[in-house]
C-alpha cells in the first residue's frame, strides 16, 4: 500500500505502523504461534505422531483431509453458479485443511517457521484457486 501512487494515508506510516493497524503486529504472531504449538501438541498427544512413520502420518492427514473436503462439498449441478459454490467450498477446504492439519504437522518436525512458510503457501495456493474458480464462473456464463 505505501507503494501505491494514489495518495493515501498508509504513505506516511512506517511497515510497523500499517502492521499494527491492520492487526499483524508481533502480539498477533505471538498468539498465531501460541495456537498453533497448541494445536501441533494436541495432534502429536492424540496420534502419538512421534511414534508412527513419516508413511503413517501421510496416511493419517490424507483421511482426515478427505473427511474435512466431503463434509464442505457442496452437491454439484449443471449451473454455473452450483459449480462456483463447489470450488469456492473446495479452495476453503483445502485452506483450512491446511492451516489447522497439514502446517501444524510440518510444524512438528521443522518448528515455527515451517508453520509460517506452509501458511504462505496455504494463502497464496487459496487465493490461486478462487482466482480460478472466478476465471471459471465467467468463463460458464458467456
């Protein structure tokens, strides 16, 4: 935004100051971090994930992110507008799956910062597939 050539108030603050406006300043990171140690903790105590193979493991999140994608899959017609639902519904799956299964087992093995690079990762692969999903809604409706 303090890029942008349009006058706006974000040009004069600093990236801290537009951070701290937008919410993401460190107490945000601190708590992120604090859910997600929570959450992997809670995964390893559950599966024991520890103590099974790395085979095991995929085994496990590809159940339970097939579980999370059926329960968020909206029955599909022949309209456009069914098939938009389903693969906005599909991107957010996926999203979630990710953020609250797949990131935080990364987590487990690589720390924090895994979290944070899957999280991008998880971010931008979500934002790809709406685009696409749009990009396919008009594509339907000429």
């Amino acid at each position: 935004m303090k890029e942008n050539k349009s006058p706006s108030a974000f040009k004069a603050l600093s990236k801290e100051e537009v951070l701290d406006q937008l919410g993401l300043n460190e107490e945000y990171w601190k708590k992120r971090e604090a859910i997600m140690i929570e959450k992997a903790d809670y995964l390893n105590t559950k599966f024991k994930l520890n103590e099974r193979s790395e085979e095991e493991i995929k085994s496990l999140f590809k159940v339970l992110y097939q579980n999370s994608v059926s329960q968020n899959t909206l029955s599909k017609g022949s309209n456009c507008q069914a098939q938009f639902e389903a693969d906005i519904a599909s991107a957010h799956a996926t999203y979630d799956f990710m953020i609250y299964y797949g990131c935080t087992v990364l987590a487990l093995r690589t720390g924090p910062g895994g979290y944070a690079a899957c999280a991008a990762g998880s971010v931008y692969n979500a934002t790809l597939a709406v685009a696409e999903a749009i990009d396919a809604y008009n594509a339907c409706m000429e």
